[in-house]
C-alpha cells in the first residue's frame, strides 16, 4: 500500500514536474515544427519524454546541485522547474512558462553547439526501491 508521504515526496514531485516540462516542451516544438523535434541553426533534434526529461537533469538540475549541494541544489533546482510551467498548468493544456521555453531552447541550442544530450551527470547512480509490501 503506498502511504501519503511516498506521494508527496520532493523527488516525486521533482520527477512529476520534470515529466510535465518533457511533455509542454514537446507539445511546444510539434506544434511549432509539424512534428516531435527541435529544429534550430539547420539541426533537428528528435524529442521524447525520456530524452527531454534526462537533459533536464542534467543541464538544468545538475548546475545546481554541483554548485550548492545536495539538499540546497536540490531544492533551488525544484523552485526553478515549478518556474518552467505556465501559472495554473494543472488547470488547462499543459504549457511552459515564457522562463520555460527560453530555457529549454536554450539547452537544446547548446546541444546543437556540442553539449551532452541525453547524458545523466557522472556519477549518477540510479536505483531501484521496492514499495512497502510489494507489488
């Protein structure tokens, strides 16, 4: 059984924002471009959930947990994902913020330039935590 605190936990609503950000930046560049993909200095660069939301991560998130920390990184990294949606995006289409798009461009223009893409930062370790009483 899953208890109210595994639900409102900061990792889960970092990962929930992370996923809705994946999901505008998306919708954003196909309705833009006619299809899932981020177009720019004559690159294209397909787009899907789980590419946006590790570049997220890693250029987005990770400067500030390596410039702060862990837990103040952590919790700046948050404000500004929460900053990257449209205000009230639970009650409409799903959207970014002006702050949203232009970062979110910004990273892909920086992968377009040479930055990782689809990278997690070094040393990530990804782990597997089993609910409380199974499945």
């Amino acid at each position: 059984m899953l208890t109210n605190t595994q639900l409102i936990s900061a990792e889960f609503r970092v990962a929930l924002l992370r996923h809705y950000i994946s999901q505008a930046f998306i919708s954003m560049m196909a309705e833009k471009n006619g299809r899932e993909v981020f177009i720019a200095e004559g690159e294209i660069i397909p787009l899907s959930l789980n590419n946006v939301a590790v570049n997220i991560i890693y250029h987005i998130e990770f400067p500030y947990v390596q410039a702060h920390g862990a837990a103040e990184g952590s919790r700046l990294a948050a404000q500004a994902l929460n900053n990257m949606l449209a205000p009230n995006y639970m009650s409409e289409a799903m959207r970014l913020s002006p702050y949203g798009a232009e970062r979110l461009c910004g990273v892909y223009l920086d992968i377009i330039y040479g930055a990782p893409d689809s990278q997690l930062p070094p040393n990530t370790l990804i782990t597997h935590i089993e609910p409380e009483g199974g499945l």
